[in-house]
C-alpha cells in the first residue's frame, strides 16, 4: 500500500509539474507576442546580430533566393506549442528540424523551402503557428577568369551578384556621380511605353578597364547552364538575367573588348554620346538605351541608322520613326558591328537668346533678345534703368569669342586655338602670357562709352546686343585706390581735379624704393595704363606706384664694362678717322 500511496503522489506531482510547464510555456507566448520580447529571442537564440554584418544591395526576394549548404534559417512556433530553432543547411543540402525530420532544400527557392518545411512542422504540430526566416546567407567561393587584374577564387552569398565579383577582380571603379536620364517622348509631352526606351532614372555609367568586357560576360554554373552576363544593359532594365544572382561554384569568364572590331556607335540628341560594345542580337532601343535615352531636344521621328561597309562607304543608310517602332507598326532593327546611330535635334528646338544684365540697375537678370536687333538701351530701361550709385565709366559690355564650330557649346580645343593663333606671331613673352589668358577667359569686352550713351543720349553709341551678353554696371565707390611702394595703400576719397600727388601724399608719399618715374594710372572702364601728366583721375582709376628694381654689384660691373667697350670703340673709330683724314 505505501507503494502505492508512493506511485500515486508521483504522478501527481508529475502532473502539477507539467500543468506549471504549460502555464510556464502559456507566459513565454506571451512575452514572445510582444515585439520587443520577439526581437530580444532572435537575438538571443539565434544570433540574429551576425545577419547585420552581411552587406547587401537590399531585402532578399525569396522567390530569386536559392538555398545551400551553411544558409541559417530560423524555425519558430508559436501557440499551445512554442519553440524557436536556429538551424543550417548541412553540407548535403538537407535542414535537419528538431522533433520535425529532415528537409531537402538543396537549390530549392528560398520561398518554396518556407513552404515545404511549414508545411512539414503543421504536420506535427497542426494547432501551433509557424515561422520560418533566412537569417544569415551563406559564403561560398566562385572563380573568375579571364580579362581581369586579379584573377582567382572569391568569397561571395547568395546575396551578391557577378558585378561585386568583378568591381573586386577587375579593379573597376563607380563614381559617385549619378545621371539622371529622361525618358523618350512625344512633341505633345507624353512619354512612349516602349520600356526599353525608358531606362531608370539613375544609371551608374561603367568604367573598366578598357580591354575588359562589359557586356559579354560568362557565368558557368556548376550544373553546366551558362548566362551571358551584361552590366551594360542590367542598370537600363534592371533585368536580373543581365547580372545574376551567384550560386555556389560558379566560374565567370571576363573576355577582352576590342571597340575597333565589336562596336556600335550613336551621336545626336542622346545622353552620353560613344562607341558601345556590341552583342548579338542588339537592335535600335537598345543601343538608345545604353546611350542614356533620348534627350528632350531629340527628333524621335528622325533616328538615322548607317551602315558602313568593308572599303568605308556607307552601304546603307535609313532613317527610322522611333514612334512608329515603340507602336510596334516599325519592326526594331537588328544592328550589327560597326552600325553608327545618329539622333538628330528637333526642328521646333529653338536657340534662347538671352542677356545678362548685372551691377547697378534697377531689377539685374536675364533678359530675351532679338536677334540682330536688340539694342543696349532697351535691356537697360528693361532692368528698370541704372542707379544713382552706378559709374557709367568703369561700366562694360563682355561678349563670347567666336565659335569655332556651330554648335554653341563646342570650341576648339585650346591647344589648337593657341597653335592657330600663335603660328606667326612675333609677341613678347608677357604678350604672349596675356594672349593666353584671354584664350582662357573666352570673352573680350565691345567698345562702348556708356556715359556717353546713357548720361549724354549719344544714340551712335547704342551697340546691338549679341546671345550671351554680359551687361555689367559698375558701381561708383567715390574712391581711388593708390597702391604699390606708397606708406599706407589702399582706397583713398575721390576728389574731383585733385592729381595723382595729391593722393600720394595722402597715402603717407612715396616709400624709399618707389620708382617715381614710372608712376601710372589704370583706367577703371578700359584698364588702359596711362602717364599721370597725360590724364585726369576720375573715381574709381587706380594709382600703381611700382619699385625700383634691385640690382647687384655684377650688373653694374657688366655696365661699366659694356660702356667701356663702347667708348674704346667709339674711340677707335674716331682715331683710324683723324688717320685716314691726314
């Protein structure tokens, strides 16, 4: 009977205990509904701080995602019945679920897997509710071969596409930069749905090396499937089969480029003008595509495609409606090797033709001009008028350099500029310096007398204003700068009729080393350096007081010697003279 009695309060005590072990279980629940207490589990009990320390180009799409061996997943269950496991692919491809079974997984779609192992958990546990989550991607080698720096073995997950392998084995370099690329559209603003014509609003433009390929890419992978890899195309489409996921064990082959042999060429009204690597089976839209996509000033109606043959001549040349080929009445042409592209502008384009005007008026800007016929003084009652502050004598007009070729944004580069001006010149160096300088500068002032025009309404002096014209208005300090060997340089009040003394003197007079015989005044409309005896100091002309230059002792040995010689030959010559005179 003790026994018994023994038997029975065990297997009460037993019961009680698991009664608790429920109610304990019931609690975690709880505490697991909670997000904060969900989040603290994760971390815990499955190292869920290590997925952190993976980057990626953003969330994992488990529908592209592919398990394999070492990819950590979790299992959750939560109701009557509440666990969490951490578990990992073994090397066979298998996910071993504690108290579940074993799950086949190997290349299985990481949505596909969720399914089959929460449906495999339900079986066992039908009244709980299930979790399934990737954790932490695996790391696996692929090789790369091939036209690149560093060939050999990489680390890469399941994560990562074949671009991150080849930025890393082929040195290549994405700038921060990025381009913003309109789409195509029509005269009337609505834009074409043709989506290959309609490229991401963001394209990182590539630069390898130039003997790498970009566009005809290999990816061999380990069942023996190979992908055509083109990180050209992929930014413009965004189409994962351009630039794939890797799997474990795959091999990308980098081949050379050569643009000389396997090109296409496209100019015009396109983004980023160029020779583009050529792959079979390219067509119009896409060669637009890969130039950025037309700009807002192209003619899509008037798409030139030419097709040069062996000895240069053109075999071929038609012209296609990029309309009629987004509306699908135009078949897409294929290109081939050596296919040039020419997008010409639109015929409604118009060029703006604008002033600038700055300084002392009423409203400075931007303002429109006629063609030919626009005079000064009517872009001046425009801005309103000049001000009580401006000074009409420093004021002036600054005008482009001629073009070289039509296009108003194109010169000529400035070696050759430099060269064609240059050829026969007979310029000093500091002639030369300043010739330069104006080449850099590209604009040259029109010779105008503003005070003439505008205070004495001179109308021989009204010029015709050219596009991009700077109109500059002085403004009138009532100062003169003195500067150069004097005590104390710097601005000084305008006086009207005082001379250039006047104001030395009352900039402390002339320092010990001023060269007082070679003062100047800069004239502040035409910068013109002129004599101080031979003009008048108006307000805002500058006083230049330069200094005596400092001489060493073998300058003047070498002076007098060299009059020596003179007067030794001088004296010669007046002594053979005296001789053949007797």
């Amino acid at each position: 009977m003790r026994r018994i009695l023994s038997l029975l309060v065990g297997l009460g005590i037993g019961v009680v205990g698991g009664f608790c072990q429920v109610q304990d279980r019931s609690s975690v629940l709880d505490r697991a509904l909670d997000q904060r207490a969900l989040q603290s589990l994760l971390s815990r009990e499955s190292g869920a701080d290590q997925v952190r320390g993976v980057p990626m180009e953003g969330a994992i799409d488990p529908h592209r995602y592919v398990l394999g061996p070492s990819d950590v997943l979790f299992v959750g269950l939560w109701g009557p019945v509440t666990a969490s496991h951490t578990v990992t692919v073994t090397p066979e491809g298998t996910l071993i679920i504690p108290n579940v079974g074993e799950a086949q997984v190997l290349h299985a779609k990481l949505a596909d897997a969720k399914k089959e192992i929460t449906s495999m958990v339900k079986r066992r546990y039908p009244s709980s509710e299930v979790t399934v989550t990737l954790l932490r991607p695996r790391s696996f080698l692929v090789s790369l071969r091939g036209s690149v720096s560093k060939p050999g073995q990489y680390t890469a997950t399941g994560a990562d596409r074949v671009e991150k392998i080849l930025i890393e084995g082929a040195e290549a370099v994405y700038p921060n930069t990025t381009y913003t690329i309109p789409a195509i559209k029509s005269p009337d603003g609505t834009p074409y749905s043709r989506e290959s014509l309609r490229p991401p609003a963001i394209l990182r433009p590539e630069r390898f090396a130039s003997a790498t390929s970009t566009r005809n890419i290999r990816l061999i992978r380990k069942n023996g499937d190979t992908l055509r890899v083109d990180l050209m195309k992929f930014p413009t489409t965004g189409d994962d089969r351009f630039n794939p996921f890797l799997l474990d064990g795959d091999i990308i082959l980098v081949p050379n480029r050569n643009l000389g042999r396997n090109s296409v060429a496209i100019s015009g009204a396109v983004n980023s003008i160029g020779e583009y690597e050529y792959v079979e089976g390219d067509r119009l839209t896409d060669v637009i595509a890969l130039a950025g996509g037309l700009l807002s000033t192209a003619d899509p109606a008037n798409v030139i495609l030419s097709r040069p043959g062996p000895g240069g001549q053109i075999l071929e040349e038609t012209a296609y409606d990029m309309r009629e080929i987004v509306a699908g009445s135009t078949a897409d042409p294929l290109l081939r090797r050596g296919d040039r592209v020419l997008v010409k502008e639109s015929s409604s384009v118009f060029n703006r033709f604008e002033v600038m005007v700055t300084g002392e008026v009423q409203f400075p800007g931007v303002y429109p001009i006629s063609a030919g016929e626009t005079r000064l003084t009517k872009v001046v009652q425009s801005a309103g008028g000049v001000t009580d502050r401006a000074l009409l004598s420093g004021s002036v007009i600054l005008r482009k350099a001629g073009k070289i070729k039509s296009d108003d944004e194109d010169y000529l580069p400035l070696e050759l500029e430099l060269l064609r001006s240059l050829r026969t010149h007979q310029l000093t160096m500091a002639d030369s310096t300043l010739f330069l300088l104006g080449l850099r500068v590209g604009r040259h002032p029109v010779v105008v007398d503003f005070r003439k025009l505008i205070a004495e309404g001179d109308s021989s002096r009204d010029v015709i204003l050219q596009k991009d014209d700077i109109i500059y208005l002085a403004s009138n300090r009532h100062a003169v700068l003195v500067d150069g060997q004097v005590a104390q340089a710097g601005y000084l009040p305008y006086i009207p009729g005082a001379d250039y003394l006047h104001y030395v003197l009352m900039a402390g007079g002339f320092s010990e080393f001023a060269e007082t015989d070679e003062v100047r005044v800069i004239k502040n409309g035409t910068k013109e350096w002129i004599e101080p005896e031979k003009t008048t100091i108006e307000s805002g002309d500058q006083i230049w007081i330069p200094k005596q230059p400092r001489r060493e002792f073998v300058y003047y040995m070498t002076l007098v010697r060299d009059v020596a010689s003179i007067l030794g030959a001088v004296g010669t010559l007046i002594i053979l003279a005296i001789q053949v005179s007797k």
